[in-house]
C-alpha cells in the first residue's frame, strides 16, 4: 500500500507539473498585459506587474479597430462553423452508407489530402479565388474553409459504429435517405457534432495563412490578421508587449468558454459511439 500510495503521489505530482509548464505561458500573457511598457521590458517573465496598468485594454478599444477585427473573427468563424459541420456531416454519411463506384478511391484521396500541410494548398487556393473574382470578400474568406477532411474522417468513422439496422426501421417506415440521415442518425452523432463544432470554431477563428492569401484590404481584417499587424509596429516604436499581450488574451476567450462548456461532450465521443 505505501509503495502504491507514493505511485499514485508521483503521478498527481508529474501531472501537476506538467500542467503548470503548459499554463505558465498563457498566465504570462495574462499578467503581462497588465504591465507598463517599461515593466513588461525589465521583468518578461514575472506574474506580478509592479504597478497594475490597463493601458493596453484601453489602447485596444481607442487606437486599435478591435471591435471591427472580432465582428469580422465572428461573421466568418460562425459561417465556417456551421458549414462545416453540416457539409462534413453529410459527406461523412455518404461516405460510411451509400453504395456508390469509386467510394474507396475517395475515401483514399480523403486521407491523402489530411497528409498534406495547409502551407502547400496555398498558392493554389489563391489562385482559385482570384479566378472565380470573390478574392478581398467575405465569401473568399468563408467558401474555402466550408469543407474539412479531417472533419468528415471524423464524423465518417462516428456513423459506421451506429447499426445499419436503425436506418433500416426507418427506410421500411418510407423515410428517405435525407430523411434518414437528419431524424435518425445525425441525433445519434452528438458528441462527434460537438467534437467537430469546436474544432471548427476552433480552427477558424484562429485561422491565418488563409486570411492572409484572401483578403488585402484592412476593413476585412480578422483578430488574428489584426494582431499580427500590430507586431509589425503598425502603432509605433517600441516593443508593445502589453498591448499584443492584452490582445492575444482577449482572443483565447471565446475559444476558452467554448471548450470549458462542451468539454463533457467531447470526453463522451468515444462513449457515445460504443452505445450507439
């Protein structure tokens, strides 16, 4: 029992030192963009700023367009989020039930495309917005981030661990294939929806090589083309610490209390495949 006892200590021990290296960067951050310039230079890596400032906060909200750069973060996160959920969600259905010629080959090609780095699809995607004219738009922001591989791997896997045998009640009763999928089997996919609805939110609000390639005029820029410009010195000289800070803190919010509410229904994915 003392042997067991102390293994279990060691482990909360390592877990909890694991758990301070990994939030240790994001309490810097917090604490940071409380600090004054000066401050923030001197002592980067204290979590106590020797005199309390919410300069950057103020700064945030007077010289920079932060509410014009989050009402834009929101209209392309909740268009992408909502797309793809459903478009994944329908790709994913057809994938795992019907019965079509060249299934297989897609399914490859699906996974060939989740091998591929972002990076590399760039300069093609740039090229594709420019020629169908929607470049420097909401909708060359959104229409290339609709549709997600991994998304429709996931829900894809979730809809063949649910028996063929509770679509077919439904069929004898004279649903359709539609029908089927959005009464019957999309309720059944609940936590993988939730999985894939913060992923989504999660990938696109934090989305920017793609904003970058998309868009040129200020007006469309997003939180994190927007914050990225103020490491250029877009508002002078000087390192700026608190305000890039206090900036980057304001951006994990939503993120954070997405995650901190749905967290349950991640965990129970897995669960809920093995009842369905």
């Amino acid at each position: 029992m003392t042997r067991l006892r102390a293994g279990v200590l060691a482990s909360y021990l390592m877990l909890v030192i694991l758990a301070l290296i990994y939030i240790y960067p994001f309490l810097l951050s917090v604490a940071g963009s409380f600090k004054t310039d000066a401050d923030a230079t001197s002592n980067p890596l204290s979590l106590l700023p020797q005199t309390w400032s919410f300069t950057a906060y103020e700064r945030l909200f007077t010289q920079v367009p932060l509410p014009l750069w989050a009402a834009n973060s929101m209209i392309v996160t909740i268009c992408v989020t909502l797309g793809r959920v459903f478009l994944d969600s329908l790709a994913g259905y057809a994938l795992s039930r019907l019965q079509f010629r060249g299934r297989t080959w897609i399914f490859a090609g699906l996974i060939a495309v989740m091998s591929v780095p972002n990076v590399v699809l760039l300069i093609p995607r740039f090229l594709i917005i420019k020629e169908l004219g929607i470049y420097n738009t909401y909708a060359g922001m959104i229409i290339p981030l609709l549709v997600d591989a991994a998304g429709i791997f996931i829900m894809k896997q979730f809809f063949e661990s649910i028996p063929v045998s509770i679509e077919e009640a439904a069929r004898i009763d004279g649903a359709g294939i539609f029908r089927t999928f959005w009464t019957i089997v999309l309720p059944m996919a609940r936590p993988a929806l939730v999985t894939l609805f913060i992923l989504s939110f999660q990938g696109s609000w934090n989305e920017f090589a793609h904003f970058i390639i998309s868009r040129q005029s200020t007006d469309l820029n997003t939180l994190t083309t927007g914050v990225a410009s103020l490491f250029s010195g877009q508002l002078g000289s000087g390192n700026q610490f608190p305000l890039k800070l206090a900036a980057a803190v304001l951006m994990t919010i939503p993120v954070a209390v997405l995650f901190f509410i749905f967290q349950r229904k991640i965990m129970s994915t897995t669960e809920g495949a093995e009842k369905g």
